[in-house]
C-alpha cells in the first residue's frame, strides 16, 4: 500500500476558498491545483488536473474532496 501525502488541512482551506471565491474556469483550476503541488514539490499533468478540477466543482469543493484528488494527481519530482 502506498503512502500519500496529507496535505495541512489550513493549506487545503486556502486552496478551497481560492477555488469557491476565484469563479475559474477548468483549465485556470488546473493551473491552480498544479501551483499548489509544485509549491510543495510535485509535478502534474495538465490533463489530470483539468479532470480533477471538474471533479472537485461537481463533489461541491470539499476538503476531503480536494484532499482525494491532490492525492491522485501528485506525482513526487
């Protein structure tokens, strides 16, 4: 079984208020969440990101939501 990174739950409320207040579009989200995991030392792709944006939008932007996906998209550089 593999470890995943949990990200500080004061990171991913930042991260959510960022994404409810901005009103951005998938590919802006994208970069986003891409700029939060490269801050930390994760690469991404774009692609996955995009995908995960629109997942987050459609759960309703929650922290385990957020938590889940930035699981699945950090890739360690």
């Amino acid at each position: 079984m593999s470890a995943f990174e949990k990200f500080p739950t004061n990171d991913l409320t930042l991260l959510r208020i960022e994404l409810l207040r901005a009103g951005l579009d998938s590919f802006q989200t994208a970069d986003l969440l891409s700029g939060f995991l490269a801050q930390r030392g994760y690469g991404v792709s774009s692609d996955e990101a995009r995908d995960a944006g629109i997942h987050i939008e459609a759960a309703g932007c929650t922290l385990p939501c957020l938590q889940e996906q930035l699981e699945k998209l950090a890739v360690f550089m």
